[in-house]
C-alpha cells in the first residue's frame, strides 16, 4: 500500500465540540495510524496561541490562519 499525503480542511482543530470536528480527529488518527502522511488547515478559533501558525502534533501538521471577525 503506497503512503498518501492528505490535507483536511475544518474550521475547529482539535476536536473542542464534538460532532463533525471529533469526525475530522478521529479518522486523521486512524489515518497516521496506518502511515499516511495527515495535514490540517484549520483557523485560531478557540485557540490560545495566535502566533503558533504551523505546528505537529505527533505526526500530524497543523497550518492555522487568523479569523477575519473575533467573533468566530
């Protein structure tokens, strides 16, 4: 089996509230389980370090960019 390189794209990362972002956590878990290679787009909503924009947690890349209103 050839190791894919995949990028997911959500606004919420990590999971925070469940649902869709939880969705988006667990398969790209399972998916670095299995050896692909996993990045995240996501943005600084509910995040604390606004000035981290590119990161890894184990090996998954995560690439944040700042929100246009505060509100989100």
């Amino acid at each position: 089996m050839s190791i894919m390189k995949i990028l997911h794209i959500y606004h919420i990362y990590p999971a925070l509230f469940g649902g869709a972002s939880r969705v988006v956590y667990e398969v790209t878990k399972e998916l670095t389980k299995r050896g692909h290679k996993v990045s995240i787009l996501t943005t600084d909503a509910y995040f604390d370090d606004k000035n981290e924009q590119e990161y890894k947690n184990g090996n998954i890349t995560i690439f944040r960019f700042s929100t246009l209103f505060s509100w989100f």
